[in-house]
C-alpha cells in the first residue's frame, strides 16, 4: 500500500504546510516525530515495495509522473522540500529503496544496478503508470541512469544530480560518510545537521552496504549504458567528493566523466549539462 496524497487532504486541514512537510496520508497530518528514516524496515507495517504518491493538483487533471529516488542512507522523505511545487505539476512517486525507509528487501533481492532499476520499475507497475520522468540524486542518480537504460520506453526524461562512483580496490565492508557539516555546508544549522545526522547513524547496515556494493559493480562504458539512454538527459551536478569506505577515503565524485566534452559526453548525445545553484537545493538532496 502506498502513502498516498492530494489537494482535497491539503485543503481540508486548511493548510498547505503540511503538503511542505512530505506529510501525504490524511491520517498523518498531526504531530509527528521528525524521522527521516520513516519507520524501520523491520517494522511489521513495512512493505516490499513502499513508495509515497503525491499529487496537490486539480482533481480533473491527469498529470505526468515523475519519481524521485533517493540516494544510500536516506529515505523518500529527504525529497519533502520538493513538494508541494512539483506536486502542483506531476504526480510524484518517491519510493523508499529496499531495507530503507519502509521497505523491506524482497526475498533473494539481488544488490545489483539492474535489480535496483527492476525495483524501480515495479513501483510504476504497482503505481499504474507506463513511463515517468525519472529522477535520482547521488546513488539513486546511478539507478535512474541504469532505469534509464533498461526500460528506455518507460523513461520520459532523466535528471541525475552528483552520480557517485567507486574505485575499483576500495575495500567497502565497512562504508562511512562525510560528516554532515562538510555535505551541508557552514550555512546548516545546529538543527539541520544533528538531523542528517542521525538519519545516517541510523541506516540498516545492509542495505546501505548493498548500495554501494552496486554501484561498485557497474562500469557504464564496460556495460554500455550511456549508448542506451536515450531519454532528453539533465546533469545537474558539480564536482565534490564523496566518501567511501573505511577510515571516510574520498572517492571521487562521477561528475569527472560527465564534463562537458569528457567521455560521458561523447556518449550521451541527449544530455544536457546543467550546473545549476538553487535555493534550498541541499535540503531535498543531501
């Protein structure tokens, strides 16, 4: 079952605040602990397959779909200063990926791009939409790409922002992060970054080395993926590092290959290159 959302629960609660705060289920709109995590994964109410559907448009109109995911450590939640504009326009799916948030990994899950992508693809099946514009911050930039790839006739657009990538002998049993001061910036309150904070400390171990064992796996121009987007392409990136593995190494960011006339470029004739700064931007995507 999806959390799912509308203008008529925004309107009968006489407030769009609670649409701001990625609160979507009517039953929800009251006081709530800030987790960013949502309910565990172990919880008895998690799913195989949860994901948030919200839509704050006219109930007449039949918008576009577009679904954001997000990246390792995180939950759909991350993406709540994203709405309610973008819910004014689409109907947004923000899926929770396997052991994160409230979904639970499927049994035999496979931690592997093209499993993520299938995961992906199941929350539009189960959503009932044929195609959307695909978006993905960080590793949930990697699988938009791999979704991108392999469901081209399902993708009408792709945006990915700071795609990670990992080197090859870097040992990631044990992963850690860059502390949340240094991801947020000196302008983060006390507030912000205690909050990301706590959000990371208390990711399931699993599938947050999954993830990266994922990524660690995919080579796009071995595997030939960037020759099979063929959506209209936006890369919103800017380079940075991202740490990885034991003793917080710095992996360097994949914005690398995306530069403009890099080898990224060269083979995705649809992208377009956007190196953008946006307010609030760290707020929906770190």
């Amino acid at each position: 079952m999806a959390v799912t959302g509308s203008r008529r629960d925004v309107l009968r609660f006489g407030s769009v605040t609670a649409a701001a705060l990625g609160v979507a289920a009517a039953g929800a709109l009251g006081p709530m602990q800030a987790n960013a995590q949502g309910t565990s994964a172990s919880n008895a109410s998690a799913e195989d397959f949860f994901y948030r559907d919200d839509w704050f448009g006219e109930p007449w109109r039949k918008p576009e779909t577009a679904v954001l995911i997000h990246g390792n450590a995180e939950s759909s939640i991350v993406w709540y200063a994203w709405l309610p504009r973008m819910g004014q326009e689409f109907r947004v799916l923000r899926p929770d990926l396997p052991g994160l948030g409230r979904s639970r990994i499927p049994a035999g899950f496979e931690w592997s791009l093209p499993s993520l992508a299938a995961f992906v693809a199941h929350i539009l099946d189960k959503a009932g939409a044929d195609s959307a514009h695909i978006i993905g911050a960080k590793a949930g930039g990697a699988i938009a790409m791999q979704f991108a790839a392999d469901y081209p006739a399902r993708t009408r657009t792709l945006s990915v922002v700071h795609v990670p990538s990992v080197e090859r002998d870097r040992n990631i049993s044990e992963p850690s992060f860059a502390p949340q001061s240094a991801r947020l910036g000196s302008a983060a309150s006390k507030e912000m970054v205690d909050y990301w904070a706590n959000m990371f400390a208390t990711a399931p171990e699993i599938p947050a080395k999954g993830l990266l064992t994922a990524v660690s796996k995919s080579d796009p121009a071995r595997d030939g993926l960037l020759q099979r987007i063929k959506a209209p392409t936006t890369d919103d990136s800017r380079p940075r590092p991202i740490a990885i593995g034991g003793e917080g190494a710095a992996v360097p960011d994949a914005h690398s290959q995306f530069a403009a006339g890099g080898p990224a470029e060269r083979r995705l004739p649809h992208r377009r290159i956007e190196c953008r700064r946006v307010r609030h931007q760290r707020i929906g995507l770190h």
